[in-house]
C-alpha cells in the first residue's frame, strides 16, 4: 500500500523568508513517481513537479526547489524567499509505475500543507 | 494543451436531487479518468477510477449505486451524484490521463478545475 505523509499542517512563514515543505512516503514499488501540486483558494491544483525515482537529482525552478532522498523516503520541497502569492495548499502525492496501457496508476495524496506567507 | 473542463463548476442542489457533472478532456484523449473529492481543509480523496467503455473501480467505502460514474467516450466522464444529502456537499475534483502517447501512454494526471456542490 502507498502512502504520503505531510506532517506539516500549516507552516506560516513572513514575506522573503525561505520555507521548506516536508514530504515522506512509503511504497512497496521500486519504480514510482512522485508529485507536488499547489492547490490556489480558487481549488484549482496546479502542477508544479513530478519526479521519477530512479532520478534522485534535486531540481531548481526558479524559487521553488525540491530534495529527493530515497534513503529516507522524502522528496521535500523548498521555497526560496516566499511571496505572499506563495500561500496556498502544497499537496505532495505518488504514483506506481504504468504497467500496461489502460491501468489507472492512481495518485495517492498525502494531507496537504497550508502556507501562509504574511506580507 | 492538455485541457480538463469540468460543469458546472458550482451547483447548489437539495437534498434528494440528483446532480450530474461532467470531466471533458479538450485536446487529448483520456483512456483513463479519475474522481477525487475533498472536503474542507482535507486531501483529496479517490473516489473512483474509470476506464473508457468499462466500468468504473470504486474506492472501498465509495457507494457505487450513490456515485454513478460512466465514461462513455474518450474525452467525457460523467459523475452523478443520486439522491444527495448534505454529507456529499464537497468539492469533486478530475482528472485525465492521455493514454494513447508513448509506450505506456502519458504519466501525467491532468486535473480539472474542480466542482463546488452544495446539497441543502
């Protein structure tokens, strides 16, 4: 069974400060895919990233960073000098690997972390 | 590209009505569609998974005589909500997989801008 852990219900944080999102999973599955999606007040999720997991290099666009270590299962997510349009639900999710062509590889959420970012 | 419209976007109905909302895919098509919902302040939640011509695979706990889901066509799926209570007040949200690019078809998931319902 899959499952993405935020710990990290709310994080608020003041304008040019960097934060960093917290995000563990568990899968039994050695090839996998991993998310994160800003969710905006609207409730519209906005793809920000996905990783696969035989890629463990760190990515940097723009403001927004993301560490994966599959050593310890975390794939955290960093946002240098925050704006308050920054503030929003971060949802970090996974994926098992497509195995044939219609199987729903089914995204699996973890709790969402609420940041707020306070001019 | 890659485009999911969800209707309506925000539907107040009361209780004992049903309520349909539709998952189009507008420049892709979707093998595979998925329901979420969430409620306030929580994740989202799979409802069910549906693949185009087949029946839907519900979540454990998800009624399917309650949620009727068909994906009749590759770029529409369709939620019903039967005889609503207040309970099923949420936001339900979509999302689309183009299975038909690459080998496996398309890892990515792309998601609707969501449906707001209200039952009173």
């Amino acid at each position: 069974a899959q499952k993405v852990t935020q710990a990290q219900t709310e994080i608020s944080v003041v304008e040019k400060e960097d934060v960093t999102l917290d995000c563990v999973y568990e899968t039994r599955d050695t090839t996998y895919y991993l998310f994160w999606y800003k969710q905006p007040p609207s409730g519209e999720l906005v793809f920000l990233i996905r990783r696969n997991s035989f890629d463990e290099q760190n990515e940097i666009s723009g403001r927004y960073s993301w560490n994966f270590q599959k050593s310890t299962s975390s794939f955290n997510f960093t946002i240098t000098a925050s704006q308050v349009v920054d503030s929003a639900v971060y949802f970090c999710a996974l994926s098992e690997a497509l195995r044939n062509n219609n199987a729903g590889n089914m995204l699996t959420f973890g709790g969402g972390t609420r940041l707020m970012v306070k001019p | 590209g890659a485009v999911v419209s969800q209707h309506p976007s925000w539907v107040i109905c009361k209780s004992g009505t049903s309520v349909k909302i539709e998952c189009r895919s507008l420049d892709f098509q979707a093998t595979t569609m998925f329901w979420y919902r969430q409620f306030p302040k929580q994740s989202l939640m799979l409802m069910a998974t549906s693949n185009e011509g087949s029946k839907a695979t519900y979540e454990q706990g998800v009624e399917k005589d309650k949620f009727l889901i068909n994906h009749a066509s590759l770029t529409l799926s369709t939620l019903t909500v039967t005889s609503a209570h207040p309970e099923d007040s949420s936001f339900y949200i979509c999302s689309a997989r183009d299975g038909t690019s690459g080998f496996f078809g398309s890892y990515e998931q792309y998601f609707g801008p969501g449906t707001r319902l209200t039952v009173t």
